[in-house]
C-alpha cells in the first residue's frame, strides 16, 4: 500500500562522530518515528509522516533544515 511521507534534508555541520545521533535522539525524544534515513556527507534525509513535530524537534535541537519534500511511500 503507498503513502505520502515526508523527505526532511537536514544539514548536519561537519561530518563526525555525534552528529547524526545528536538529530535522531531530538526525534525520538519527540515521540516520532522515522520511516526511514540515510545520511551523507553531513546530509540527512529523515523519512517521517509527521513534518511538522518533526521540524519542531530538530529546530528545539538547534538543527535547520535545508528542504523538505513530498515523497511516495
């Protein structure tokens, strides 16, 4: 069965150790689940149904994103 998710870029800063934990544990403390991720080069690209609390807990966490982008799950 398809469904519209989100596709959240996320930039993450230098690319070392810490960091992609730093943004997963800011959406998991929000209650949210990720559909799915990968991460490259300092890039993440979280996978989620819920943007909005998404957004919020990343930008609590001092994280901006870059883009966000319907995506056919």
């Amino acid at each position: 069965m398809q469904k519209l998710a989100k596709d959240l870029t996320v930039n993450l800063g230098a690319d070392k150790p810490g960091a992609l934990a730093k943004a997963t544990d800011a959406i998991a403390k929000a209650g949210i689940n990720l559909e799915g991720y990968a991460e490259m080069s300092g890039t993440l690209h979280a996978l989620t149904e819920d943007a909005p609390r998404t957004r919020r807990a990343l930008e609590d966490a001092g994280m901006g994103l870059a883009d966000e982008r319907d995506v056919l799950v």
